[in-house]
C-alpha cells in the first residue's frame, strides 16, 4: 500500500510541475509553510485512513473521515468570514448528511455496518485531513498552485522517511503499474481543482462539494464492479445533488 501511495502521488507531481508555469501565481512565504503543512496533513491523514480501513468497516470508516474533514473547513471558513446564505448553509447540512449516507454498505443480510473497529483511527483521520483542505486554503490567491508543490514536498518526504524506517520497498507491481499512474494523475486534478475552488469562492462551500467524493466511488463500484447502491444511498445521492443546488444558488 505505501508503495501505491508513493508512486501515485510522485505521478501527480510530475504531472504538476509540468501545469505549474501556466497557472498565474508566485512562491510565497504562506505558499511554503501552508503547503508543508497541508503536506503533512494530507500524508499523516491518508496514513490514518488506511490503518482505519485495515482494521474497521469501510461503512464506518469512511463517512467519519469524510464528514470531520468537510466540516472542520465549514467552521473555519465561516470564522474567517465566509458569508453563507440560509440555502446554503441547508445545503451544506444536506451535503454532509448525504456523505454519510452514501458512504454507507450493508451486510449480505442488508444489515447496516456498525463497528467501533477503526472509528478512533478514522476521527483522527478526518480532523487532519481537515488541515489538508483548510492549509492549502490560507495560503491565497496569489500562490497560484505553488501551495500543491510545496504539500506534496512534505507528503513525498513524510512517505519516503516512513518507507526508509520500516525498510518497506516504493516500488508497486508491475501488474498494477498503469492504474497507479492513473489513479495519481486524477488525484493531483482534483487538488488543483479543489484550491481554484477554494480560491475563487468560499473555503466552507468548496471542502464540503468536494468531500462529495464517495458519491463517484459508489458510482464506479456499480458500473465497473456490478455493485448494487442501496436504497439509502440512492437517497444520499440524491440528497447530495439537492445540496449542490442549494449551495449554487
């Protein structure tokens, strides 16, 4: 799994360094620290996810995480000055409560997973992932994606130290290669997309759409692995487009 997260995201750098003079923006003094703290962050909270997964249920796991990193933003966006109006604060609500819905699997009885297993690990998970989204937001406009760069220095560099320690080899499988890459090369995309987001609008609104993401995860699974969506997450699902409206309007 380390070897995955390594090359993944050393892909989503390169394919960075390569978009980065072509997006206005300069280095900065809050483009370092916040891009090393949002580096951190997102390296650390990864880490925690995963160890969360390893030992707890995805149904658990992942709409705790999820939701903690989408709402630690809300209330530091509307601290810092975010000016939401009554829709889209519903709308946000609405979004979170999808999150969780979505994010949701059963038992092959239909029983809701419940499991303490993890929760800890997937608290702590969502709350530094929080940081991630909440770091590469502060350091403005005028970075440019110079805050992404300097984030993914001290992820590479946390990961690269964590393999060297524990003697764990950075090189995935042959066979799993090309779908690495990919899966960098998208992750990266949606980081840009993700500070543009952060950057034209408010912090609070852009973390929350994009901790929408196990809506696609439950759309891929149905499509590519013949996975079924539940009632309640055909609900989350559309609770969540109802949400994205509020928050456009």
């Amino acid at each position: 799994m380390l070897a995955v997260v390594v090359v993944s995201q050393a892909t989503g750098t390169a394919l960075l360094l390569a978009v980065l003079p072509f997006v206005p923006g300069h280095i900065t003094h809050a483009a370092l620290v916040y891009g090393l703290l949002a580096g951190a962050c997102g390296g650390i909270g990864i880490a925690l996810l995963y160890h969360a997964l390893s030992i707890g249920k995805m149904g658990v796991v992942s709409p705790i995480t999820a939701v903690l990193a989408a709402s630690l933003p809300v209330f530091v966006g509307i601290a810092r000055g975010d000016r939401l109006s009554v829709w889209q604060i519903v709308g946000i609500v609405a979004a979170l409560v999808a999150v969780v819905l979505i994010s949701l699997s059963t038992e092959a009885d239909g029983r809701i997973e419940f499991s303490t297993a993890g929760a800890r690990e997937a608290v702590a998970s969502g709350l530094v992932l929080g940081g991630f989204y909440i770091f590469l937001a502060l350091a403005g406009k005028g970075s440019g994606l110079y805050p992404i760069a300097f984030s993914r220095v001290g992820s590479l560099s946390l990961l690269l130290l964590v393999a060297l320690a524990s003697r764990r080899t950075i090189i995935p499988a042959a066979s799993t290669l090309p779908i690495v890459v990919l899966g960098g090369i998208i992750d990266m995309s949606a980081n840009v997309l993700y500070v543009l987001a952060a950057y034209a609008g408010y912090l609070s609104i852009a973390a929350v759409l994009t901790s929408l993401y196990p809506a696609s995860t439950v759309f891929l699974a149905r499509f590519m692995l013949g996975e079924r969506l539940s009632n309640m997450q055909k609900f989350g699902v559309g609770l969540a487009l109802a949400g994205v409206a509020l928050i456009a309007r």
